[in-house]
C-alpha cells in the first residue's frame, strides 16, 4: 500500500502499486499485468463514457476478456464534460471512464480540476509518442474532405480555397462550428500551426499573395467559406448524405468523420476521399482517456485503459478509421476511406495548444457567427 503526497488516495493493486506523478499521470512501481487483472476483478463493474457507439462493444469486449463487469455508453463530448463534473460534485461517480474528444476541456477543466486523471500503461509506454502521453490519447480521429464518386473520376477541387469560390456556393456541407466545438478548435490549429501552408496553398491556386484585412490566412479562408453559405449539419450523417446519397445530379463537397465510409458499404453510399487537396485533406482530433476521480473501481478502469491501448480494443473503432496513437496498432488494411496513405496530409493536432482553442473559442464561434450567410 502506498500513500499519494498530492491526492491523499491509497492505491491498491494486488502485489503491485501505482502512484500519482504530476498533472494526474500515473507511473508503475512495478507494473504488474496478472496482478491487475486480478485486482479489477474484485471491483465493481465500470460505465465508459464515449462519443462513439462503438463503446458499446468494445466494453463488452473487454468484459468478455477479462471477466470485469463493463458498460459502454454513447455520451456526446459536451454532456460527459457536464456528467463527469456534475456526478463529481454530487459524489455520486456514474462514469468511471471517459474517451472523450473535447481535448480542451479535458486539458482547461477536468484535469486541473481534479474530476479525472490520466493514466498511461507502463507496458506501453515506449510505443506512445511524449505529445500523447500527458494527458493519454487514446486515439487520433481524421474529419475528412469528401466528394460523390457517382458524379466524378476525382476529386473535383485540388484546393480548400476552391471551396470559397461562387462555384461551390451552397454546395459545401459540414457541420455547424458553433453546435461543434472540435470545428472552432480546427480553425486555432490551422491559424496555430498551419497558416503559412495556407498562405502558400492561397498563391499555389492564383498565382499572387493572399492580400487580407484579418489577422491570419486561417482567419480570411474561415470569412471566406462563412460567406459562401454552406450547408450546415447537426451530425457527419447528414453532411454524408448531402455529398454521398446515390443518384444525385447536383454535386457537393463535404466535411465529414472517416467513420461515414463504412456507408459506401452498408448503405450503397458513394463517398470519395480528396487524396490530393492541398493544403489538407482534413484534420485530426484526439480522444483523450481519462479515469474519474473518485470511481469505486480504479483497477477496473485502468485495465480497460490498457484494453483500448491495443490491436484488440481499438478494433471497433478502428474500421473507421480512428488511429489507436500505440505505434505498433496499425490501421486495417480493408478501412473504407482509405486514409491511412494520406496521414501526412491531414493537419494533427497539438496538444501543446489545447488550451489556446479553449480560449479562443467563443472568439472564433462569434468570427463565424458574423461572417455566416445562408
């Protein structure tokens, strides 16, 4: 048994123990798999709060596994920050695990906080890359430009800013910033960590400088495509539809989750990935993993954390394409959308910034809200 000097928490796990380093990390003191496992089968069973049904079953999954009572629940990013915090204050912890999408508020609220901690497997460790690892991510998710396959050999724009041009009015279908938070988050990071490339992609398309009045390219592009009316969405599903629904004669582009290409199999979907747009062909947002403070069952939690860490329990994610950040878990091969030969063209996202999307966000929600025409 060991005491923790910040937490005050006594953390047991059979022979081995864990303790509690700096921003809620956990590290071995040993490591001991068998003896996790053994531990979490003594607990109560654990809830997993995510923003995929696929959480579903990979808890059962994992239940099946290891004989650990588990539930998967689908909770939108927004409401697991407002459970995890409410169930926290009422101490009356509902969810025990959290993979939740809404880096900034994990990193700005639930973190610093003290509603949950993160917990990475020491085991894995050495497979994680260090911008992954404080907090863990889970996983790394890809939005997507789309085109309709039925109606074009390719891609029928080579260039976001394409997409800004009397063209394409009212023809692009995406999800509506200020119903999304991880869309706003995208503007930061392109303003962050990709306003040069989209400066360049400007004078690639027509040939001169981007000559502006706004504070960055990322901040002309977001006016520009505001103004040009596109179609705004509550959900992936509907963009998908806009763009990949058959039989269509007028065409859209869209933005829109790799998950959404299942349906070019299941639902007779016609979605094409831009392999060659440029700048990006989308963006990346992480899933963080987080284990609430005060669950009735930390060895349970953290032995579904080390599940999801592997081949096995990404597994149902990853046929959408989300990318487990273990380097040895590799994409399927037969993964619809096909983005695992465009990765380094999808802008990734920076943790080190987390917490300036979190600040800017009603800045760029109010940007959008201004600049938007229907």
């Amino acid at each position: 048994m060991k005491r923790n000097a910040r937490s005050g928490r006594y953390l047991f796990l059979g022979t081995a123990m864990l303790c509690v380093l700096g921003s809620g990390a956990w590290a071995e003191e040993p490591f001991d798999m068998d003896a996790l496992v053994e531990a979490a089968r003594k607990e109560k069973p654990i809830t997993v709060y995510d923003s995929t049904g696929k959480i579903v079953e990979m808890a059962k999954n994992f239940a099946d596994k290891y004989d650990v009572g588990a539930e998967g629940s689908k909770v939108k990013a927004s409401a697991q920050l407002e459970m995890i915090i409410r169930e926290a204050r009422a101490n009356n912890i509902q969810g025990d695990v959290s993979i939740i999408s809404d880096a900034p508020a994990a990193m700005a609220q639930l973190i610093p906080q003290g509603f949950a901690e993160s917990w990475v497997p020491p085991d894995f460790a050495g497979n994680i890359a260090a911008e992954h690892q404080d907090p863990l991510t889970v996983v790394t998710s890809a939005n997507v430009w789309a085109y309709n396959t039925e109606l074009f050999d390719k891609c029928p724009v080579t260039n976001i800013w394409q997409l800004t041009e009397p063209k394409w009015k009212g023809k692009v279908a995406m999800q509506d910033p200020l119903g999304k938070a991880s869309y706003v988050d995208w503007f930061n990071q392109m303003a962050k960590h990709g306003d040069e490339k989209l400066a360049a992609a400007y004078k690639d398309l027509y040939g001169k400088e981007l000559q502006t009045e706004e504070t960055s390219a990322t901040a002309a592009w977001v006016k520009a495509l505001a103004a040009n009316a596109p179609l705004l969405t509550d959900a992936d599903a509907a963009a998908a539809d806009a763009v990949g629904a058959p039989g269509q004669s007028e065409p859209f582009m869209g933005l829109m989750s790799s998950a959404k290409f299942r349906d070019n199999a299941e639902k007779g979907m016609k979605l094409g990935l831009c392999k060659d747009l440029k700048p990006w062909v989308g963006w990346l947002y992480p899933g963080v993993g987080l284990i609430t403070k005060g669950t009735d069952s930390p060895n349970a939690a953290r032995l579904f954390i080390h599940y999801v860490m592997t081949a096995e329990g990404i597994a149902p994610q990853a046929v959408d394409g989300k990318m487990s950040t273990n380097r040895e878990v590799a994409l399927p091969e037969d993964e619809p959308s096909g983005i695992a030969a465009v990765l380094d063209q999808l802008l990734p996202y920076s943790m080190a910034t987390s917490l300036d999307d979190w600040d800017a966000r009603e800045t760029w929600q109010d940007f959008w809200r201004v600049n938007y025409q229907k």
